[in-house]
C-alpha cells in the first residue's frame, strides 16, 4: 500500500539531496511596514506574507507540534500571474508566524507555469503528503504528489516531487482549464483513499471522485461524489465530517453515526456549503438541501472570503479554518502598496446545534494579544445616540458586546418581499432609520463620523417568528470613492426572545471580522479609510433606530502585534526551536535568516 509510495520516493529523495533546495529560512521585514503612515493598510495580526500577491491557503496542517500554512503566492508580483508558488509558514499558536522559504516552485514540465492550490494528508505512521494542481506548459491542470524531504524536521522546509507525476490527469470529457484543487484524502473502512477534485462540466459544477491504495494511483469514480447545476466551476472544494455530539472536530477519515458531511465549494466570489449524509457504499454525498444558486444558500463568510480550506488539530482536537481575503482597492493601488491579499483569522468550525448549519470563532489563541480591557456594563441607548468606547486602539482591537431588545413586540413587521438580505442592508443602511435598528459598532470611525463602518442588526417582527438581520455596511468607509464598497448582509437565525443579539468584531487597520449570534454569521470586509488610521481611529456603538436597546455587556481589548515575519517570534517562549543568524546571504533580498 504505502509503503510502495515510499520506496519509489525514497530513491527519488537521494538523487535530489544534492541539489536540494536551500534550507535558510525567509525572514520578514513586515514590522518595519506595520502601521506605519506609508503603509496604513498593512495588518497587526492578521497573517500577510512580506510583500506581494497571496491567496489560497494550502496544505494546512499540525504536524509534530508545528501548524503549518502554505499559501498560492507571486514572487514577482502584487498582482496575480504565472509563476504562482506555495509559500510556507509555521507557527506554535496560529497567532505568531516565521515565514520559510517556498515549499513548491515551479520547476518541472507537470508544474512549468504555476504550482496552484492543494491540500495536505497525513498517512498512517505521521507521515504528511501534499497534493496539489501543476499547470503544465499546455496550461492543463494536473494533479501532482509532493513529500518532505526529512520527515523528522517538524518545520518540513523542503519537499520533494514525486518523479511519476503528474498522478493524475484532466479525463476525458473535462476541459483541461477546469480541473484543479484536490482535497485533503480521507480513508474508508475499505482501506482505499479517496480524494475530490473540483471541476465543471455541461452548466454543472462538481466534485469528481478519485480513489487509491497506494495514494499514487488513482482512478476515477464513475460518478462524481456531488454535483450541483446552479454553481460556477468548482474551486478549493472541501468535504469534511462534523460530530454531531459535540463541537470537537473529528478527523476526516471519521465516518459513524455521530457525523454529518460538510460539502463546501468556492464560485461566484463565495465559499457556499451544504450540509448532508455522505454515503459511502454508494460513494454519493446526499445534501439535506441541494444548493439553489440564491441568497438562501449558506456561506462560510457572507463578505469577503474565499478558497477557504479545514483541516483537523489533532492537539486540541479541532477543525480549523483559513480562507483568503483579497483587496476592495484598485491593482494601481495594490502596486503601490506592494502587496495584496489577506489570510483571514483562523477560525475554529462546528455544527450548531440544529444541524442546519455551522458556528464558527476565531481560535482561542488570539486571547494572548489581548492587551488592554476597556469595559461597559448595561448602558442603555436611546433612539440616535453614539457611544464611544475610548481608551483602546481602535484600529486595532477585538471587541464583544451583546444587546438585549425590552419590546420586541413592537418590532417593524416584516415584508415578505425581503428575500435578499444583502439587497436589504444596502437599501436600509446605516444611515436609515427603523424601529429596532440599526444598532450595532461604528468601526475605524473619526470622530466626525465622516469616515466609519457599520456592524449592525435590525430585528423585524415576521408571521410567527421575529427575523434578525445583520449587516456590515462598507459605504462611509473611506473618503476615497475609488474602492469597492459593496454592502454585506445576511439573516441571523437566532430568537431574539430567548436569545441576546452579541457581536464580536475584530479589527485590524484594513480588515473588519464580524461574528454574530455567537459565530452564526461571519461577515468580513476590507476597508481603506484616509483619516480613521492608526491613533486617529475610533470606535463606537450606536443606536439609529426610534426604540431603546441597552447593550448588556461590552468588551473591547487593544490587541497587541502578532510576531509575523522574523525567526525569533518563534523561538519566543519555545527554547529549542529556532536559532536566528543575521547571514546576509548573497541574493538574499531578506537581508536577515533563520536556521533551524
Ligand atoms: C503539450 O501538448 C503537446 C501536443 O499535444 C504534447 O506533445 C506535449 O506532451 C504536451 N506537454 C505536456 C507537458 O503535457
Ligand atoms: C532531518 O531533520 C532533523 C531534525 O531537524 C535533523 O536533525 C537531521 O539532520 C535532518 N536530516 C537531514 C538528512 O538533513
Ligand atoms: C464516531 O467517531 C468519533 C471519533 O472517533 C467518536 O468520538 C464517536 O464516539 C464515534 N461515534 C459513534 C456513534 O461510533
Ligand atoms: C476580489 O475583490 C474584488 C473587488 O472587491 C471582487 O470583485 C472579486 O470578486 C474578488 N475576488 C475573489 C476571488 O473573491
Ligand atoms: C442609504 O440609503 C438611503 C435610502 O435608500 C439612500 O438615500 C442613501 O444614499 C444611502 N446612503 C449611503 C451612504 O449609501
Ligand atoms: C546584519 O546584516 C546586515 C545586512 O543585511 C548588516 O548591515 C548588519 O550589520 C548585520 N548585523 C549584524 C549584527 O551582523
């Protein structure tokens, strides 16, 4: 089985050491971009690679004590091009980061034009493998096997192209431009290895079904394992049980009678999921409901965020999440800045209750950043008031708050002609006035309120159950006109009743996180405000609605700079980990390098 893999690798491995890829790690110069007033966009914990276009995260994985992240990265550019890479970084916390050099360039005739996006699996005996799609010098999508050179490095710096590759090539029928992204494999009580890979035919999208004994050849199932005709082409497809007992992830392998499959596709700009019975005797996927092409349809992220990718902690037992968020800029504006793209916080991911959908949070990890503690205790808010929570850094701060309606009952009815939740926040935005809504956080605001983004709720009295909609509202972000300000939205499925309305936002100069209802709706947006940067920033919670709320409860905590980029963030507090020289190396453009 794999044990044949091996072998054949093994002898591939002694012919490469001699030539292997250098073994320096990348060193950042992020810090001295970070909030500065050249750079104001630049994150403080959010992951960025130092410079240029990033994308899709890659190959996710906790290994030998190590989380690993390779991300679709352009060496040459801030834009997207040929010559994409998997750059490669690893962290102890998911918060502090040490970049290393590229994992995957391209360098062979089954990845001459661009190494794009996969996905990591790790064997029985602990041993991680990477599939991921080569654009070849036809631009054909191919599927191709990579593993590390030493498996006993916990950093795994270098990897080796399985010499056989491509494994896996465009069948018959599918147009060689539309095959890409294979998924983490996963094991079924029949041995066989079974992988997706994302692909479009005849006005469908879909998932094709690939199965192995040995993880090098692979066949394709006659069917494949979901199809859907309301979707674009399928990208970074992602299949993944979820426990229905309890909020721990399970790896994916774990089919049983505890457990629901997750089928998540991005298209149309959007990371859409249903939920559903994956069976395997008839290697189908079954969704409790098919996907409509409509607003009704659920999403990872109702803002932006795309080609997202789980993976299983096995230290904490959790499935988590990363997706890339790109820019709302223009390229000229990209090209100056230098850099382009954004890995949103990563996230930790479950079924809810109901089984209709999941809840998602940022990692327990990001409470290490938490600096200062600024909070508000049952302050009521009557009809057009603003408070401003003072004393943080509003560009840069995690905040929670929860909000409690006293007379629902007079609630705004609700038309049932609003379908769209989108449409509705963009036609009812911030500045309009309802009965229970808006209220919610005014983020990266000046004190003018000229520049602001709104967070909010409004809450609507339906036929036999009140409708709660949330809102991110992009429109007064920036003074600037020439950025994209499109207004987010979706409805909550919470009872207002029995439930508070809480939110909990984190901000970080350039980019808003939204979680409401506990993690029910995540909202993330990209803004560019001219005046509300660094300490010019505020933040607010507001009231623009006719009725009183009163905020139960709010937290705001100044967040501290994630270590991003240096070889000593990781070092910090883990003694034996990496020892940092300043080896100006020739050609080096770093200046400063890490060695394990
Ligand atoms: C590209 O296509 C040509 C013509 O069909 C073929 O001869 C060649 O082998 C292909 N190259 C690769 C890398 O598959
Ligand atoms: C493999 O990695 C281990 C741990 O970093 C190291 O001690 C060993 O020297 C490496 N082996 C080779 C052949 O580089
Ligand atoms: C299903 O598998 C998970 C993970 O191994 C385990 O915790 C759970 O008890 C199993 N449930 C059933 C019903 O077998
Ligand atoms: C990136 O952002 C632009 C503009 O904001 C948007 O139109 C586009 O669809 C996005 N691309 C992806 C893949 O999300
Ligand atoms: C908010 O909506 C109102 C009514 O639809 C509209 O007149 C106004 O221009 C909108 N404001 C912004 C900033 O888009
Ligand atoms: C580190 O390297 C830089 C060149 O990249 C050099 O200018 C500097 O003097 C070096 N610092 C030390 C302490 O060696």
């Amino acid at each position: 089985m794999a044990t044949t893999l091996f072998l054949a690798i093994g002898c591939l491995c002694c012919a490469l050491l001699s030539n292997g890829i250098g073994a320096e790690l990348e060193a950042s110069q992020s810090r001295s971009f970070t909030t500065s007033r050249a750079q104001p966009y630049r994150t403080s914990y959010h992951f960025q690679s130092p410079r240029n276009w990033l994308n899709d995260p890659n190959g996710l994985m906790y290994y030998k004590g190590v989380y690993h992240l390779f991300y679709q990265y352009n060496p040459h550019s801030a834009l997207f091009g040929d010559g994409i890479v998997w750059a490669h970084s690893v962290s102890y916390d998911l918060v502090n980061w040490v970049h290393l050099n590229h994992a995957l360039e391209p360098s062979k005739p089954f990845d001459i034009i661009s190494c794009w996006s996969g996905s990591a699996t790790i064997l029985p005996g602990n041993r991680p493998v990477i599939l991921y799609t080569g654009i070849d010098a036809n631009y054909s999508q191919v599927q191709n096997l990579a593993i590390p050179k030493n498996e006993s490095d916990p950093f795994l710096q270098e990897w080796v192209k399985f010499s056989l590759n491509p494994i896996i090539v465009p069948p018959k029928g599918i147009e060689p431009d539309n095959f890409r992204d294979p998924t983490t494999a996963w094991q079924g009580p029949d041995g066989k290895w079974r992988i997706i890979v994302g692909s479009w035919k005849n006005d469908k999208g879909m998932a094709i079904l690939y199965q192995s004994d040995d993880f090098f050849h692979w066949s394709k199932s006659e069917q494949p394992l979901f199809t859907s005709s309301k979707t674009g082409m399928w990208e970074c497809p992602d299949f993944f049980p979820v426990s229905t007992e309890s909020t721990n992830g399970v790896d994916t392998s774990i089919l049983n009678a505890s457990t629901k499959h997750v089928m998540k596709a991005s298209f149309n700009s959007h990371d859409y999921y249903v939920l559903g019975t994956y069976k395997l005797e008839l290697e189908r996927f079954l969704p409790d409901d098919d996907l409509a092409g409509s607003s009704m349809d659920l999403r990872l992220d109702y803002g932006k965020y795309y080609a997202s990718k789980s993976f299983f902690d096995s230290a904490k037992n959790r499935r988590l999440l990363f997706g890339w968020v790109n820019e709302s800029d223009s390229t000229e504006d990209d090209i100056a800045k230098g850099w382009s793209g954004l890995q949103a916080f990563p996230r930790e991911i479950w079924l809810d209750r109901s089984g209709k959908q999941l809840i998602q949070r940022p990692v327990e990890e990001i409470k290490t950043l938490r600096d200062k503690n600024v909070g508000v205790k049952s302050l009521g808010l009557d009809g057009g008031s603003t408070y401003e929570v003072s004393d943080i850094t509003a560009s840069q701060v995690d905040v929670e708050v929860a909000f409690e309606l006293p007379r629902l009952e007079e609630a705004e009815p609700m038309d049932p002609n609003w379908i769209d939740p989108q449409i509705l926040c963009s036609e009812k935005n911030a500045s309009v006035s309802g009965k229970y809504g808006p209220f919610g956080l005014l983020a990266l605001a000046t004190e003018d309120l000229r520049e602001q983004t709104a967070i909010f709720f409004r809450v609507f009295r339906g036929q036999n159950r009140y409708v709660v909609l949330m809102c991110s509202d992009q429109s007064r972000s920036s003074l600037r006109n020439e950025v994209d300000k499109t207004t987010y939205g979706a409805f909550l499925d919470i009872d207002p009743q029995v439930e508070k309305i809480s939110l909990r936002t984190l901000i970080d100069h350039s980019i808003i996180e939204s979680f409401g209802g506990a993690g029910k709706v995540c909202i993330t947006s990209r803004v560019y405000p001219v005046l509300a940067i660094d300490e010019a920033a505020r933040l607010y919670t507001f009231n623009y609605g006719t009725l009183s709320v009163r905020v139960e409860q709010l937290d705001a905590w100044s967040m501290r700079k994630a270590r991003i980029g240096h070889g000593e963030s990781l070092s910090y507090g883990e003694p034996s980990a990496f020892r940092c020289e300043n080896i100006s190396s020739a050609g080096s453009e770093e200046g400063q390098s890490c060695a394990v």
